[in-house]
C-alpha cells in the first residue's frame, strides 16, 4: 500500500483507531481537526465519526490540492467524496523551502521526519496557510444527496485523514503540493546555498595597520541569532529505544517533564 492510498480495494473499510472521543493524537493532526471543528457543522461532523468508526471509508488518496475518498452509505454504490484546498504557486513553495533551509532547527526535524510546531509561523509569514482555516478554505464535495457542508460522508474523510497525518505528517504538505521526496531535496539544496554566518573574511594585511591589534573575535558579535531550540527537542530528533510504558514510547513518557523543566527555567530567568 502506497503512502498516499489507504484501503484501496474496498475489500474492507478504513477504521479510525479511536473508538470514543476525540480522534487525532499529534499536534498536526489535532490543529487540522480542531480548524474543521471551528467551522463545520457540529452534528454531520458527530455522523462523520460513527461512519469513520464503522469501516465505511475505503480508498482513501493524498493527492496535490486534493483528497479523495469512496463512503458507504445507504445507496448501493458507494459515495465518491473529496476534499479541495487552494494551491500554493511554485514561487511561494520555493520561498517556504528557503525559509524552512535557513534555519537549521526546522530543517533537522524535517529531515528527521517530523513536524515542527513552527512550521505553520513559516506559513503564515509568507502569507500561506498549512491548514484550512475557515470553511471557504475547504472545498468539499460528494454526489450524495445531502447538502450540508459537510455530509456526514465527507466528514468521515476528513476524520480518517487526520489519523493518516498521524501516521505520516508529510501528507499535510503533499496534499499542500510538496511530496515528502522534493521538499526534503529542496531543504538540503538550500543549506548548501545557505551562507555561514561564521564565514568572516579576513582583514586585508597593509604596511600602515601592521601594528593595530586585530578584530579578532568582536567580528561575530554580529552574526545573526540562532533559531530556539523548541522544547524537548532532542527527543524529536533522537532515535527512539525499543521502550514502551504502558504502551506509550519513552519520548512520550518524557515529553511533560521536558516541558516542565523548560517552563520552569523560563520564569527563573
């Protein structure tokens, strides 16, 4: 199974992990579902779950601007849904890949295979979104008969894609229309373009400045600030252990505590 395609076939349903409550566990995930819950009907969205829970999503494709996606319903064919964003032009792509290069704690996550926080600032300071923020951002559509926004169908596959982000965070930005592959060699190209703050030239040697003291280091004192090392950060980058606590990885377990002793050297400050 390709990592765009879930349940392809239709021989069995895609079934969200979570029986009850909320569905989505990483930050990524949640964001994307807590924008749709801001602005989608609460009670489609309520059906959308049950449908999710039951197996009646199958097909399930990341595609660039699109999602698409089969429902079983109460017809005897299946629904057809899918899920449209606005694309975001080559010229902002490339300007979001000098950004996300430029600094070098992003780029390490992403090149570790997580989502940083900070990527949605990126974003929005070159004036994109990562997520739909609002209904008019989220163009959806099924040929069932209903014509809520969403149907009960469409919500199921806005939910099962939210778990699909848990799994692999770099379908956010495929569906954006940056596959995993192009925006990681786009990351690496621009660190290599990317000057060394630390790259100071040499003062040039003259007869009349062979007895003045050198400049020596107060040159750096120029050099741009480093990006901040985002809370619990090398638990991001770091290769997990074979661990498990009651189910839960041993990142996850030290998470808290990591941000507790951040927040606390941040207030004694």
């Amino acid at each position: 199974m390709d990592d765009d395609v879930r349940g392809a076939g239709g021989v069995e349903g895609i079934r969200a992990r979570t029986k009850r409550g909320s569905i989505g566990t990483e930050w990524w995930s949640r964001r994307f579902i807590d924008l749709v819950e801001s602005f989608a009907d609460k009670g489609r969205l309520q059906r959308g779950r049950t449908y999710a829970r039951k197996g009646s999503v199958f097909d399930l494709r990341v595609e660039p601007y699109e999602v698409t996606a089969k429902v079983h319903g109460s017809a005897p064919e299946p629904y057809e849904v899918a899920l449209g964003i606005d694309a975001i032009d080559e010229a902002d792509w490339r300007a979001v890949e000098r950004e996300l290069a430029s600094r070098a704690v992003f780029r390490a996550r992403l090149l570790a295979g997580e989502m940083p926080p900070e990527i949605e600032w990126v974003f929005a300071e070159l004036g994109l979104a990562l997520f739909p923020g609002s209904a008019s951002d989220l163009h959806l559509m099924c040929d069932c008969p209903d014509w809520g926004d969403p149907c009960k169908h469409a919500a199921a596959v806005l939910y099962l894609l939210a778990e699909a982000f848990d799994d692999d965070p770099f379908l956010i930005l495929r569906w954006n229309g940056r596959g995993r592959d192009r925006l990681l060699a786009g990351l690496r190209r621009g660190a290599a373009a990317a000057p060394d703050p630390l790259d100071v030239a040499d003062e040039p040697l003259t007869a009349a400045g062979f007895w003045t003291p050198p400049s020596g280091l107060a040159r750096l004192r120029d050099r741009p600030p480093a990006p901040p090392v985002p809370h619990g950060f090398v638990l991001q980058v770091a290769a997990p252990p074979p661990i498990k606590i009651r189910r839960r990885s041993l990142p996850d377990v030290l998470a808290p505590a990591y941000e507790a002793l951040a927040t606390q050297d941040d207030t004694s400050d």
